[in-house]
C-alpha cells in the first residue's frame, strides 16, 4: 500500500503493508502506533507495535521525500499554486564524517505521519499533484476537528 503523509520537516511518499516481523513471536504480524524516520535517500524507518505481543518493531520501507518549504499555508484555494518539490538527502558521512553522521541520525525523533492520504498510485508524483494531495487532507483533518469540537461526531 502506498501512503501520502507529513512530517515536521518534509512530506514523505512510502510503501508498507502495516506488517514487519516480530522477533518475539517470530513471524511477520501487523502492527499499531507507527512513527516513522527519514533514513537515507530513498529510505525511511518504521517503527511500530507488535498487535500480538507489544513489542516495538522496525523496518525500513521504500520512500520518495519531498520539501515542504514552498507551501506552509492551508488555504485549498491555493493548491494548485504551490508545490512541493522533490528532495534528496545530503550524504552526512562524506560532509562531517562518519562519527559526527551517527551522532546527528542517532539524536534524530520519530514522528507519526500527518496528513495521511492512500489515494495514490505512485510514489513519484508530480510535485503540483503532492501539493494538492496534502493540502485536500489537511483541510479534511480540519473539517473533521471542527466537527469533533461541536459534537457532532464521536
């Protein structure tokens, strides 16, 4: 299944299938309560809850990254304006050397995708189409909310 989703700091596309292997009961199940982390180019970590047993599982899934620093509005009038281009990753091994690189992705958090959409076919995208994509969410979210907020929904 592909996933269209927010991070703080950019807007990741990635492929899972909500299912990593458990060491504790040694089998692939499926999972709750995933955060994800960029990785590399190209590569983001999933990291989860075991449904079965609890216990916290990793993989790492296939994901195309993409800027978030043309667009920070939320206005759905203006999707089609902006984009969000696609962005690669600097390699922190050769730029400051392989100590100081662990030591930055080390400190680096785990966030759960905001934003989420599952209406795409690909994970290369226009950056128009990622645009849209996460701007109609993100107005879905807030419609939801508002809702939520006069009770009209549980």
């Amino acid at each position: 299944m592909k996933v269209l989703g927010e991070l703080p700091s950019l807007v990741v596309a990635l492929e899972t299938d909500f299912k990593a292997h458990c060491l504790k009961c040694k089998g692939k199940r499926g999972i709750r309560k995933e955060v994800y982390k960029p990785y590399r180019d190209k590569q983001v970590i999933e990291k989860a809850k075991c449904i079965q047993c609890g216990s916290v599982v990793r993989s790492f899934r296939k994901a195309v990254f993409y800027s978030k620093n043309s667009y920070r509005g939320r206005d759905p009038r203006l999707a089609g304006k902006f984009d969000y281009p696609k962005m690669e990753f600097v390699d922190l091994n050769k730029l400051l050397g392989k100590e100081m690189a662990r030591r930055i992705n080390r400190n680096a958090r785990y966030h759960p995708l905001k934003s989420v959409n599952l209406a795409i076919n690909t994970l290369d995208m226009a950056p128009r189409d990622v645009s849209s994509l996460i701007i109609l969410s993100r107005s879905r979210r807030s419609a939801e909310s508002r809702l939520k907020i006069r009770g009209a929904t549980k």
